[in-house]
C-alpha cells in the first residue's frame, strides 16, 4: 500500500484513540507552579509529561526526561544524520470558570470538537505529533535521519524548558513548533514589556488589580475606588476616567498611551515589510502600594533590535512624571520564504489541501523562536470559524475548542512532513 493510503487507514484506526488521549491530557490541569521536590513546574506539569512519556513508549518510541522540564521521544536511541526538533508544550495557562459553557479540564466532546483547557494549545497537537511520529515505527518505515519529538512544560511562562534542553542537547537542524497555524509561520514579532508607575489618588483602595493574568483572557475587571467595588468591562479607557493618579496631567497622558496602540506617540512605530508595525496594549493595572503601576505589552517587528525600542522609550518618559521600568524583552525571528525546508513543507501543505497559501508571521511567542534555525508549522486552521459564542473557543480563553478533523489533518501533515524532510536531508554524510 503506498504511503497516502497507509495514512488514510491509520488515521481511521487511531481516531478515537487520538480523540481520547487528548482528552487525558485535557483533565490534568497542567498550570505552571513552584518547584515540587524535583519537579520544577509543579506536580500536575510533571504529571503531564510522565503521560506523554509512558504514551510515546506505548507505540514503541524511546524517551528521555529532561529533569520533567522537557521530553524527548524517538524512533531510535542512535543519532544519525540531520536532526529535526518538532516540539510542542503540555503545560496551559490558568482556567477563569466563571464564564465558561464547559468545565476547563474536563475534555468534553461536544460534536466535532474537544472542548478544555489546552485542547488547541497546546496539547491537541501534541498528541498530533507524538501520533505522526508513531506511524513510522508501527509501519517499520526507515528514516534516514535523526526525528525527535521534545515536549515541554514552561512554554506559557518563559519557555526555560526549551533552553534548558537545548543546553544539553544542542541546536537541531532544524525546529519546528506546533504550536500555530497552518501552513507555516516564518516570523515572530519581538516581545517587549514594561510598567510606567506613578503616586496614586488618595481616594483608591489600595487592593486591587485591573487587566489580565499573564496569559489569560478575562471579560470583566474589578476596580474598587474608596472602598466601593465596582464591576467594570475590560476596557482602559474606561477605568482612566476614574481617579487613579494624584496628578490629573499625568494620568491624561497614561490615557492617551492606551489609545496609542502602534506607538506613535513615544516614538516606537517601526514598520517592516516582512511582520508589519508595532502593536502596543496596556494589560494590567495595579493599585497595590503607593504608587498605580501600569502595564504594557509591545510587539515589535521582527527586525528591530529591542534596544532601540528601550532607548527610545527611556529617552520619551525622561520629561515625563512616569518612572519606567523595562520587565522584559524576547527577541523575534524571520526565515525568508526561499529557505528550502520552508518552501518544502508550504509547497506540501498547498499539494494536499489544493489551496495556494503563504507562510506569515505573527504576534505570539513559541518555541520556534528559542532554535537557531526554526518555525511554526501546524497544526490549527487560521480560517476555522468555531460554533461557540464570541470570546469563547479559541487558545487561551473561554471553552478552549480543538476541532477533531483539523487534528486528524495534523497527524497527516506531520506524518508527511517527516517524510519529505526525510527524503531532502537524504543520507548522513
């Protein structure tokens, strides 16, 4: 049987399978947590990666724990050849119930769809990959070079897993992260945060906290001003009509930075034609102490060096009564589109959907950044429309939902992935 139709079947065989497993990992509610006697993320991150792991040795892979910060599964414990590092992440981010159809860690099915905490991020392709790679050593298929699977548990919280294993295992060939969309992301914005703090107004409670939890989408905020706790949307133009700062001037130009949101106004509009313009958000407010502390996340195109962006920033603040302080910054990557493997996977993406579609470069952060050479490649459908309310399906927020066929189409594209890479590298030198 040719390979297309040895997919076909296999898909068919697994599918329940698949469905199931992710389903597992959906019910260990894998949020990052403090160091737990050997296991850095926590128990439950721990917990996670042992599932991953005693699954991949289930279908006759080999693994190796990295101290529960990574995993890693093979065909085979021998090196040979190029090496080509897949990746994904079963660590999720913190669950809000309160608006929520379906509980988080759960994994219900709800028609064509599982429905929890990290069913599309990032665990559904997880299973995706791990299931891929699975078919070559069922089907006693011979690679000629060195496939790994690494599945880490600090993805959502800083990703030192990854630096962490590449520490010890060096830099692949090439890396891949399943952690996108199809057909491939060739590009990742800078990641640049930092809070502006001010003295706060007599009359603000000092216990409260405006925005989001890192990593989560909330659709309501508290606010509590003069010991009165109001109930308020998600909106920072909103809250800043209240009296949060002790100098009105001051609190008009944080007013006017939340309405800036491609940093115009302190000078940090860079564009390229490759990733686009700045994007500028303010995410969280907090009123605890004597000063209102006040935080922004910045997405930088790819090109710009996020010193620049810190110099600029320090030098527009210096005559203003806002303290700046930088948190963090993460570099981003760009691949041009005529790097052979890129080409390779996005010509073969196009051959089996019968679409024409091109590689782009988005906001967010994954692995893929962390490789020398590397990119996002599946395993969503950046098109997918989701029968679920607004603010409700997608990663990250309410009723989190990974579509099954998409999945299925995951465990394809993987499969014949591998194998084309495979076949380009050819045989170790």
């Amino acid at each position: 049987m040719e390979l297309s139709g040895q997919i076909e079947r296999y898909l068919e065989q697994y599918r329940d399978e698949i469905v199931e497993n992710v389903c597992r990992m959906v019910r260990i509610p894998s949020i990052i947590c403090q160091d737990d006697g050997g296991k850095p993320y926590g128990e439950a991150c721990a917990r996670a990666l042992d599932f991953c792991s005693e699954l991949a040795q289930s279908k006759h892979l080999y693994t190796r724990n990295y101290d529960y910060r990574c995993i890693e599964a093979t065909l085979s414990p021998e090196q040979k050849g190029k090496r080509l590092v897949l990746s994904a992440h079963a660590d999720v981010v913190p669950a809000d119930e309160s608006d929520a159809l379906y509980p988080p860690f759960e994994g219900t099915i709800m028609g064509d769809y599982i429905v929890g905490r990290g069913a599309v991020d990032d665990k559904g392709p997880l299973i995706a990959t791990l299931y891929a790679l699975a078919f070559f050593a069922e089907h006693n298929i011979p690679l000629k070079n060195d496939i790994r699977l690494v599945f880490g548990s600090n993805e959502e919280m800083g990703m030192d897993d990854i630096s962490y294993y590449l520490e010890r295992a060096g830099q692949p060939d090439l890396g891949l992260a399943a952690d996108a969309d199809f057909p491939a992301v060739n590009g990742e914005k800078s990641l640049f945060k930092f809070t502006l703090s001010a003295p706060k107004t007599e009359a603000l409670d000092e216990v409260r906290t405006w925005g989001i939890k890192q990593k989560m989408v909330h659709n309501h905020a508290r606010l509590s001003i003069s010991g009165q706790v109001e109930e308020l949307l998600c909106e920072p133009a909103e809250l800043l009509e209240r009296p949060l700062l002790a100098c009105s001037k001051t609190q008009e130009l944080v007013r006017e930075l939340t309405q800036d949101s491609k940093g115009d106004k302190m000078n940090i509009h860079y564009q390229d034609e490759q990733s686009g313009e700045t994007l500028v958000r303010l995410y969280q407010i907090d009123t605890a102490g004597e000063q209102v502390r006040f935080f922004f996340d910045v997405r930088l195109p790819a090109s710009i060096r996020c010193q620049d962006a810190e110099d600029r920033l320090k030098d527009f603040f210096a005559d203003t009564e806002l303290e700046f302080e930088l948190i963090k910054t993460n570099p981003g990557y760009y691949i041009p589109e005529d790097d052979p493997e890129l080409a390779l996977l996005i010509d073969l993406y196009n051959r089996v959907t019968g679409v024409q579609e091109r590689p782009y470069v988005m906001g967010a952060c994954t692995y893929a950044r962390k490789f020398t050479r590397g990119f996002g490649f599946g395993a969503g459908n950046q098109y997918e429309k989701k029968p679920f309310p607004e603010g409700h399906g997608s990663a990250h927020g309410a009723d989190e939902a990974q579509n099954i066929s998409v999945l299925l189409h995951a465990v394809r594209m993987y499969i014949l992935g591998i194998y084309e890479l495979d076949r380009m590298w050819g045989d170790p030198e």
